[in-house]
C-alpha cells in the first residue's frame, strides 16, 4: 500500500457541486499539505498542517477549506466548485523532525479534478 | 514570498545527450530539494541539498548548490527515455512552507 493515498484519482463534477478530496498516510508525519497543479504552473500551495489543531492557509487558499479529522488524514473540500478549479491535486506529508532544509516531502499519486 | 525560477521550461534531447536545469532563488536558501514526476503521476524525490558547494549524485543525475545557496542545478548524463518528466525544485524557506519552481518539462527521444 502507498503511504500517502489520495481519494478519489479522478473526479468530474459541475459547477456549484461541493467536491472533497481525502488524503491518509500511514508514514506517521505530522505535517500535511495540499497543493494544486496547473499546466506549467508547477505546484502551488493551497493548505498545510502541522497537527490536528494547527492548519494554515497557502498561496491559493480562497475557495477551498480543509479538516485534518486525525494526524493521518487531511482532507480538502470546494464548497462551490467552479470550472477555474480544474486542476491535479497532490496531498503531501513531512516529518517536522527532520529539520529546515531537511525537509522532504512524500507525496500521493493526486486527485484530477475536472469542474465541468 | 519565496520564489523559484527554473530554467528551461521544456527541453527535448535526443536519446545518449547531457542536459542541465537549473533552478534559481532570490533568497539564500536553507535546503533545495529536486523532484521528479512522471506526467500525470505524484512526485518522486529525487536529492536534497543543504550545504554550499553541494553536489549528490544518483544513478545518472548530479545536482549542485552554489556557494550562496540560491542557485542549483541538474544534470543527467548520457539520458534515456526513461528519464522523461517533470522536473520540479522546491525549497522550504521557514518552517511554515514549501514552494517548488514551476518546472521543466523532459522528453527524451529514442
């Protein structure tokens, strides 16, 4: 099994739907992100996590929300969704242990998203 | 806030060529991290670089950080299709965030 899993993988959804997007890792982290992808754009930071009480925004953060309903899960929600949302979403997780500049993060495979 | 820039955007190489990539900060940074995706895949750790005048290498691919900290580059050596992806290098300016470049774009040709 992955150790960051990412639920669903594919999504295809109208304007106006609430969509959420679930990640769980099994690597024991507790730091947690979410970023979004778009065309040459690399990775933009939408919402991280450093524990179950600590949750800040991003880059991008309007129109998105999340939960971390545990350590091992963090969850992101579009309460609305629009088609300027459309994009590949990766859940990621790092050890605060290891340090600045020592801080790699494990991702999961992503979430596409298509707002129709 | 922290910004990246990486340079090229894309790049095609024929199948045995080198290549380099290079990714630059404004600030000096505390670690530069390289990533790899395969298109439409989650990314793959590639090296870390933490200290100036750093070089790793992995296989086919060597990375280094400059003596200021605030300009990296990689290069692979003699590349294969399987080398083909995205490129993407990041960097955790303080504890709070982790901003990646906007990445290069590989193909290789057979």
């Amino acid at each position: 099994d992955a150790d960051v899993t990412q639920t669903p993988r594919n999504r295809i959804t109208k304007t106006g739907k609430r969509i959420m997007l679930e990640c769980s890792q099994t690597k024991g982290h507790d730091r947690m992100y979410w970023y979004r992808q778009d065309p040459g754009l690399g990775l933009r930071l939408i919402y991280y996590s450093f524990d179950v009480k600590d949750i800040n925004k991003g880059e991008i953060s309007d129109g998105y929300s999340v939960s971390r309903q545990a350590q091992a899960k963090f969850s992101l929600s579009l309460e609305s969704a629009i088609p300027n949302q459309t994009a590949l979403y990766f859940c990621a997780t790092s050890d605060r242990r290891a340090g600045l500049g020592a801080n790699v993060l494990t991702f999961g495979a992503g979430s596409r998203l298509t707002v129709l | 806030s922290q910004e990246l820039e990486q340079s090229p955007q894309s790049l095609i190489v024929q199948e045995g060529k080198n290549l380099t990539i290079n990714c630059t900060s404004s600030k000096t940074l505390y670690g530069l991290y390289w990533y790899k995706q395969k298109y439409g895949e989650g990314l793959i750790f590639l090296m870390m670089l933490q200290k100036g005048g750093e070089e790793k290498s992995h296989e086919k691919i060597t990375a280094k950080l400059d003596e200021k900290k605030q300009q990296s580059s990689l290069h692979i050596t003699a590349s294969q299709p399987s080398h083909a992806g995205i490129y993407l290098c990041g960097a955790d300016p303080d504890f709070n965030k982790f901003y990646f470049g906007s990445g290069t774009k590989l193909n290789v040709k057979p």
